[in-house]
C-alpha cells in the first residue's frame, strides 16, 4: 500500500562522515609548466556526503513522527538527483546554525547512487567559514543529515517480528523522495547508532519554534496528520496508556496460603496491555 503526505519534511542521516579529499596541487618543482586544469594550491577540498543507506532497516521513535520501522530503496534518488542534483544545497547543519546559516558549503559536481548509498560531491567553497569548518571534516568530525519528502512510500502495517524488527511494528520502504539539501552535521540522526535513531524532526521542529512560528505550526500540524494517517502512535501516547494500565491493574487480594501475582505475571499483563 502506497500512502504519501505532501509537504511533509523529514531529516534522517547516514552511516558514514562526510569525507573530505585534498586536492591534489601543482608540482611547483618542476621546470614544466602545470597543467591548465591543476586546482589552486589554496583550494580546500572535495566535500562527499553519502547521506542516504539502503534496504537498511532502522528505528523511528518520536514524538513527531511515531514510532515504526523504516528503510529507503535503491532508486529512491534516482529522479531527483537526475532533475536537480547539481541544485541540491550542500548545507551545515541543515543550514540553522547560528554562524553560517544557509550559505552552501559546494556546489555539486558529481551525485548519483552507489549500490549502497545516495551521493553529493563537490570541491568547498574558499570562504572563512569553510575553513572553520575543515579541519574537523578533515578528521571526521562530524555526521551527514539530509532532508527530504517522501513522494513515494510502501506500509506493511502488521509485519511478523523479524531479526530486524523484533517489535513487530510498521514497516515504511521509502521508494521515491524529493531531495531538498544535504551536508555534515553537528549531530546526525544516524541509523547506525546502536541507542537507535534520534529524530531530525524533533530538532528541526525546535529550532523553527523560535525562529518561524508559523513554519512550526505547520510543521506540528503535518505531522499529527500523517501519525492519523498511518495509525502510528509517538512515545509520549504509548507512555500515557502504560501509565494509565499500571493505575488500572488490580492487584487481588492473596487467599490464605497462596502468593500474589508475580512480578513477571504483572510486567506480561502490563506489557499486553501497552501494545
């Protein structure tokens, strides 16, 4: 079953750092002239971000998006990259830090699809806050994040538990996105962290709250709409039924010579309950 919701932003991040590659500079040395296509020797490198891991099943666990599984098919990139790749902004911090803003970090010059992940490539821009920004790029610092909309998405709403997803919760393919920028990040929603993934939109969503509080609305209310669409459930709700169970849950009265309900009788109940 294929449900998208238009206009709905989504941050996710991916395995690996953003690398970035020396350029490679004249032999000043030698008595022969450089070749006319030798780059600068001030030039401060190729910027690549592989933002994106394919059929890699990984966690959502949010407040503003629910809770469910999610991964992202080979292809997904294909159209977009194709449209506007060279257009795709490479930005820090999904251009909200307080420093550099949205000024773009490169300008793509390669990008496509690796058998295993989605490409911006593109050589820095010589500005002063690239060369803040380099040496930690330099020692990998940082993460990669990308922001995107789902134009195309496949549900599997009660998939059997799996080595994968043990829970047994929603499944999301992502089949077809809309790339709107990609770059390093501070802090990346990586999929690979073994605590699981930390929302983009949670973070997102609080620096628009003081910025642009009618981006913010929109965005709240977006959101709640594909939760209702989806029939996805956040931490907080969940937390509220499992609260709301443990005030509902009658212990009985023991009858002379037998013991209470058990401790892992009374977890199994509550955990039934919560589902």
């Amino acid at each position: 079953m294929t449900r998208s919701l238009r206009g709905l932003y989504a941050i996710r991040g991916g395995f690996a750092s953003p690398s970035l590659a020396e350029r490679v500079k004249p032999d000043v040395s030698r008595e022969t002239e450089p070749e006319q296509d030798a780059a600068p020797a001030d030039e401060l490198g190729t910027l690549r971000v592989d933002f994106s891991v394919f059929d890699v099943w990984y966690r959502i666990s949010s407040a503003w998006e629910g809770i469910f599984m999610e991964r992202v098919s080979p292809g997904a990139f294909k159209k977009t990259l194709a449209e506007r790749g060279g257009q795709t902004k490479i930005l820090f911090n999904h251009g909200q830090d307080l420093t550099i803003g949205d000024k773009p970090l490169a300008v793509a010059s390669d990008f496509g699809e690796t058998k295993n992940s989605a490409f911006l490539e593109g050589a820095l821009l010589d500005t002063s806050y690239n060369r803040d920004l380099a040496p930690g790029l330099r020692v990998g610092a940082y993460g990669a994040s990308f922001m995107f909309e789902a134009l195309g998405e496949n549900w599997d709403y009660e998939p059997e538990a799996s080595a994968s997803n043990p829970e047994g919760l929603p499944e999301r393919t992502i089949t077809e996105v809309r790339l709107m920028e990609a770059g390093p990040v501070t802090w990346p929603a990586n999929p690979a962290a073994t605590a699981g993934l930390r929302s983009g939109a949670s973070w997102f969503g609080e620096e628009l709250r003081s910025r642009e509080p009618d981006r913010y609305d929109d965005l709240v209310r977006t959101y709640a709409a594909f939760r209702a669409l989806n029939g996805l459930s956040t931490p907080i709700e969940i937390e509220a039924v499992r609260q709301q169970a443990l005030k509902d849950v009658v212990q009985p009265t023991p009858e002379p010579g037998r013991h209470s309900m058990s401790k892992g009788e009374r977890n199994r109940r509550l955990f039934m309950l919560t589902r």
